[in-house]
C-alpha cells in the first residue's frame, strides 16, 4: 500500500512539473511587416551585402578620423560605464546560477574540557578530568530540488539580462562611433566655412579700396563707399561666430575622446572624404536584425517572460534537503573509526496554504511588466524601420525631383533666349543683342 501511494505522488509531481513547464520557451514575437514601405523603389533587387556588414574603419578612410575613433573606444567614459554594466551582470548570472547547485561546507573543531571535582556535580574517583571532543563532517547547508523549474528560469531571466545589457553596450558602440564621426565631418565644414568666410572678407575689403579709389576719381558716390564698408563688416561679424563653432565642435570631440578640451587635428579635407554607399530603401527585415536597441528590447522581455515563471513556480511546493556526513568522537585517537561515523538528511517540503493574494499579485505585477516590454518591440518592428526606409526613400526620391528641377533651371536660360526671339522688341533692342540670328 505504501508502495502504491509513493508511486502515485511521484506521479503527480512529474505531471504537475510538466505542466508547470508547459509554454516557458521565450519566443520572438511574430510580426508581419507591410510588403511594401512608402518611398521604396520598384523592383528592387536584395543586396547580399550592404552598408551594415561593413566596419566603421571600412566606411571611413580618414586616417586621423580613425585615430579619433580609437581613442574615443578606449577612453569613453559612458563606453567604460557601459563595458563595467555587462560585467556585473555576467556576474549577476553566476550568483544566480549557483542556486541551482547543492552548498557544501567542510567542519572540523576539536574541544577540550576539564571539570571540576568539586562542583555542583562533582566527577567520581578515578575520573580524568580533562576530556577531549573531536569532530569533523561535510554540511549539505542547503539544496533546493529544483522541481518546478524556479531556478532554472531565474537563471534564464539573468541571463537574458546579460544579453540585454551586451546590446546596450554594441548600442553606446554605435552611438559612438556616429557622434565622433558627426562631430569630425562638422569641424570639417565649419573649416571650409571659415575659409570661405576669410576669402569673403578679403575680397570685400580689396573691392572697398577699389571704391574708394573711384571715389577720388569722382566716379563713385559716398553711398557705394558706406555700401562696401558695411559688406566689410558683416563679413568681419561672420569670422568670430564660425571660430567659436569651431572650438566648441573640438571640445565635442575631445569630450567624447574622454580627454581635456583642447585643439583636433585634421586629416584630409571635407572634399576630399569617401562617400559611404546610400542606404537602400525597402530592407527591413535587415536592418531589424542589425539594431542593438531592438536586441536589447528583445532580450529583455525574455528576461520578463523568464520572470513571469520565477513568480509562477510559487504556486508549487519547495523541497529543501539539508544533511551532513561526518565523524564524531569522545576520542581523538578513534575519531575516523567505524562507531565515530554520523550523519543527518533532513527533506523539508514547504507549501503556501493562506498569504493574502501575495503570489497572485506577484504574478498578475511579472505579466504585466512583461507586456509593458512588449509593446516597445512591436513598436521598433513596426513604426521605426518602415519611418527612416520611408524617409531615406522619400529623400532619395526628393533628391532625384531636386536634380531634375537643376537641371530644367540649367536650361533655362536657352528657353528665355528662345522666347526674346519670338518676341518683337522695339526701342532699338535688336536680335543681334539678343543672341538671336535673323
């Protein structure tokens, strides 16, 4: 009989760990993105490779740019704070993951004592006084038998954390990376504004003495003279403006380089840099998966979703075993003899039975914050990519609208020649001076 109601508790513990185990598996959330994203061109062939397979030191050939990068990928501080992040949460993953294994400690005290002949129990003749106690054991301190599947997915949810705090760093990477590379191409055009800015001002000032000069001669009036000066000045306003731009982009870049502000150095010029191949429109999918934001959003509801199980498995039983295993003795000399040996295995099995809604509560709060981290995946899969290959296709399409009106402007002057032609002038304008011929 007790044979029989053993087996038929091993029984329902397997059934109600299966089910306990039942759908635990995180999975992506399945998105159907549209077939075709606004902007996006016609028979549009898919690229094996694009921009995102290549290295930042593969897209940008500047050698001091490079220089720039580096640094800023070795001395960053929000990089440095971002790399500390992932090693506390791998550690975060060993700690919790230790809880699945049994804690055994090792014990041995040896104690000597000596009682007294004429105390309140006074030892009879013949007695030694002294004795000695001896005693040494491993503890199982504590093991959780981890029939529910708790620790094994709290040991998911951290390392799911893990994962997510890694992508978060790849994004600090990229930001990065972007922002030197911004903040470089900017203190390039601000030199070549302030080149422009010097050459401007020159030429003001050599036109203003060629005023003056027909001033003296009677064949400029005062006016013209005050029209170059105030052309003189505003380009002399110009210059201080653009210096300051300038030293606040070097401070920008020394910030993120994690040194003192100070002077940038400058490799080639703003002309002279490789174009990056455009981005092309209509790749979703690609780009979803190269998003270290989207990764990190993804990691974490898995985190969320490990969690909800942690809370779940409060429903069920804890079976908790402690023991030891040792040798005890009044006698040193016997101490690790066969009549010395001891041991203690002490199974524990602890139910809820009343707490107030306390474990319904907690799971109802884990599933909940599991959809809160839901949504914002559903909304990078479906709002962010569609918006910028959206964009970058109307920009591309943008670009070929301004290109087509440049060049209609370009002809122009041909069609308004072409017209003057047809018209007949009066007032002694004559084809001739009009480019036509009669």
């Amino acid at each position: 009989m007790k044979t029989k109601l053993i087996i038929i508790i091993l029984i329902s513990a397997a059934l109600v760990s299966c089910a306990a185990r039942r759908n635990t598996t995180f999975h992506t959330p399945a998105i159907k993105p549209p077939d075709v994203f606004r902007g996006a061109e016609k028979n549009t062939a898919t690229e094996a490779a694009s921009l995102g397979d290549l290295k930042w030191f593969e897209v940008f050939k500047d050698e001091e740019l490079q220089r720039l990068m580096r640094a800023a990928l070795e001395n960053n501080y929000d990089l440095r704070t971002a790399m500390v992040r992932v090693e506390v949460a791998r550690a975060n993953v060993g700690i919790t993951r230790s809880n699945q294994f049994p804690t055994i400690a090792a014990n041995t005290n040896v104690t000597t004592l000596r009682n007294s002949t004429s105390g309140s129990f006074p030892l009879p003749a013949g007695f030694d006084q002294n004795r000695n106690f001896g005693n040494v054991a491993l503890n199982l301190l504590s093991f959780e038998a981890d029939v529910w599947g708790r620790l094994r997915h709290a040991t998911d949810a951290a390392r799911a954390d893990l994962l997510a705090v890694d992508e978060n760093r790849k994004a600090v990477t990229t930001t990065l990376v972007s922002d030197v590379a911004s903040a470089y191409f900017s203190l390039l055009e601000l030199d070549m504004e302030l080149e422009i800015a010097q050459r401007t001002l020159s030429t003001r000032q050599d036109s203003l003495q060629l005023i003056k000069m027909r001033e003296r001669g009677g064949l400029a009036t005062r006016l013209e003279v005050r029209q170059g000066e105030e052309l003189v000045q505003s380009a002399e306003q110009a210059i201080p403006g653009i210096e300051q731009s300038i030293e606040q982009t070097e401070n920008q870049i020394s910030l993120l380089l994690g040194d003192s502000p100070g002077p940038i150095a400058r490799g080639r010029l703003l002309t002279e840099q490789e174009q990056p191949p455009s981005v092309p429109a209509g790749l979703p999918s690609a780009l979803l998966e190269r998003r270290p934001d989207i990764r990190s959003a993804e990691q974490s509801l898995a985190a969320a979703n490990a969690s909800v199980s942690v809370v779940k498995a409060s429903y069920f039983p804890q079976i908790s075993l402690t023991g030891l295993l040792g040798f005890q003795s009044g006698q040193l000399g016997s101490l690790f003899t066969g009549p010395a040996s001891v041991w203690q295995f002490v199974p524990q099995v602890s139910q809820p039975i009343f707490n107030g809604g306390r474990i319904r509560s907690n799971v109802e709060l884990a599933t909940a914050q599991e959809q809160l981290l839901l949504l914002p995946v559903r909304t990078n899969h479906t709002d962010r990519v569609p918006r910028s290959v959206g964009r970058a296709g109307s920009i591309s399409e943008s670009s070929r609208d301004s290109r087509d009106a440049g060049t209609a402007f370009d002809n122009a002057p041909g069609q308004v020649a072409t017209l003057l032609c047809a018209i007949p002038w009066r007032g002694g304008y004559t084809l001739e001076r009009a480019g036509c011929r009669s």
